[in-house]
C-alpha cells in the first residue's frame, strides 16, 4: 500500500463551482517523537550488583506523546490551552492513565533468578528470557560481601532488616563461594557427561544470573517502579529499580519522571481515618484524635498496654512526616 503523503499541487479545478472545502484533507505528515537524552545512552548498560546490567534497547514515544495522547480528546482547536508540563502533572495528579500508555520501552536486563521471580510477577509487560533448556546457564552468580548479609526482620516476615556482625558475615562469603562453586561444577559435569540441559540446571542456586527482554508502557513502569523502589521493598530489585528511574526513565520521559517523582513516589496518601486523626494534631486537640484512633480499631489493648498493629504503625510514621507526634506514642506495646 502506497503511503498517504500529503497531496502535490494540482491545476485549477475546471469546474468554477469547486471549491477548497469540497476538497478531501489531508492528514499531516507526522515524525517519530525522539528523546535525545534517552538516544545517547541507548545499548549503554548500567551495572547493578556484582554482575548484573539494565540498558535500553528502544522505544516509542516521549513526553510529547504523553501529551498528544490526552490532547486527541479535546481536537486540534485545544491545543495551547495548556502547556506540556502543567497536563502531564495534571494527568498523574488526577490518575488519568491512558496517556501514559502511549510510551512504551524495551529493556534487556541480566538480573538474579531470585530477583527475576519478583520481577515478572508484574505481569503487564512482554517478556522474552534467555532459556537454559536451549542454552548453557549463564556462568555467573550473585555473591554478597561480607558486610552485606541482612538478619531477618522481626515484624515482617518477608523482609530484612539490619546487618550481621563482620566476622559472621566473612564465614557466610567464604561458605557461599564454596556453594556457588561446587554447583557449577556439578551442573557442568552432567553436561559433560550428556545430562539433557533443561534436567542438568534443577540444581542451580536462585543466585544465577539470567538475562531477559522485558518491554513496558510507561504506566506500567511507573507503578512497577512506585512498589519496588519503596523502602519495604528487596534490596536488590529496589537497586535495580533506582538505576531504571534514575538512569532511563529521566533521560527517557523526564515531565512524566518529574510528575512521578511528586505525585507517586514522593507523595503521602491519606485514608480518611489518617486525615481526621491529622486535622485533630493539627488543631491541637490530642484526645480527639485518640478517640477517633480508636473508634477506628487502631489502639486495641492486650495485657501489657496497646497490640501491635500495622496500619498504627503506618499513620504514626505519615504523622511524624508532618513534624507531630501521636498522642498515644508512649503507650507500651505488647
């Protein structure tokens, strides 16, 4: 099929009742929206852990699409009223997500299988992975410095929190170098002996390093990114994460990275309960705001003074944000 370029001048119509409006529009030429930035470290990748990597490979759209996006609903006669930051932010503040959807980016990222796992639970991207079924495993694994070992969190059972000592953490290296070690040679060995590739990897460490093509819109992205940047997040993803915001998305969409950055990342999001209790502190009326505390189920008490409870635990760390304390701060906790 011919491409619709726009229409070469043409002799005057013969026919003097012809005029311009009887004659069909053309739609103009558009030009692919680049991101300059983005184009200079496109195929560069940035290290993350001992031996993992993110690049871009391509994409499609920038800012301006962003912008075209939401403006198409409005047609063409709207298009100054206003200007390209002040409606991105206005999309992100108001959730108007669509126009987003407009962007999309490839990436070719060599992460940890363990890491991987979370990764690929967002399930709104399109994935493509290196296939140890077909190929050699990657001779490669994730190994921690002695001074990275994480002890367990006592009140999240999915999450770490501080260090080990030194002296543990050096025979922890010294065990896992030993482990890493030893599993390679024995996957390598069953290669060797004929051990069919798919069956010779069942005992790998998660600590392999895979590879993948992972293609994303932005909206999507952005909210991969809001759950595995924050601070409850794994480490490793949240660092793969950071090098994926800081280092790409500015360079790719930097009004919607800003826009992000204020409404998304950085933003506080009140329940009701949280505002009411806030708006009490506020006017300096603490017994008010325990009363509505615990109308809400928030300072339920055992034995030995108030239970723990999450959702407290959250207001209390948004309150302290604000510069004030929760009334009930120095209750003792069961």
């Amino acid at each position: 099929m011919e491409p619709m370029l726009p229409a070469k001048s043409q002799p005057a119509a013969q026919d003097e009742d012809a005029t311009a409006a009887d004659r069909p529009v053309q739609p103009e030429r558009l030009v692919r929206v680049a991101a300059p930035e983005l184009d200079a470290i496109l195929g560069i990748p940035f290290r993350v852990l001992d031996d993992g990597f993110v690049r871009a490979v391509d994409y499609m759209g920038s800012d301006p699409s962003i912008v075209q996006a939401a403006r198409v609903s409005y047609g063409s006669g709207t298009k100054k009223v206003h200007e390209d930051r002040g409606l991105i932010r206005y999309l992100m503040r108001h959730g108007h997500t669509t126009p987003f959807e407009m962007c999309e980016i490839k990436l070719h990222v060599r992460v940890p299988m363990d890491c991987w796992r979370q990764w690929i639970r967002h399930r709104t991207a399109n994935v493509n992975e290196y296939s140890t079924r077909y190929s050699v495993a990657i001779d490669s694994a994730q190994t921690t410095a002695p001074s990275d070992w994480r002890l367990q969190a006592a009140g999240n059972r999915q999450g770490s929190d501080s260090l080990l000592d030194a002296e543990t953490g050096e025979a922890l290296s010294v065990e896992e170098r030993e482990l890493l070690s030893h599993a390679r040679e024995v996957y390598q060995g069953r290669l060797a002996r004929g051990v069919a590739r798919e069956q010779a990897r069942k005992d790998l460490p998660l600590s392999t390093y895979t590879e993948a093509y992972w293609k994303i819109d932005l909206h999507n992205l952005f909210h991969f990114l809001a759950l595995r940047m924050d601070p409850h997040a794994q480490d490793e993803i949240r660092t793969y994460s950071a090098v994926i915001s800081d280092e790409i998305v500015r360079r790719w969409c930097p009004m919607a990275w800003e826009a992000f950055e204020d409404y998304r990342r950085n933003s506080c999001v009140l329940s009701r309960l949280e505002r009411d209790i806030i708006e009490r502190l506020c006017r300096k009326d603490p017994q008010g705001a325990i009363r509505i505390a615990e109308e809400g189920g928030l300072l339920a008490r055992g034995p030995a003074g108030l239970k723990r409870n999450r959702e407290r635990s959250e207001l209390e760390a948004k309150v302290a944000s604000f510069g004030l304390q929760a009334p009930w701060i120095d209750s003792k906790e069961g």
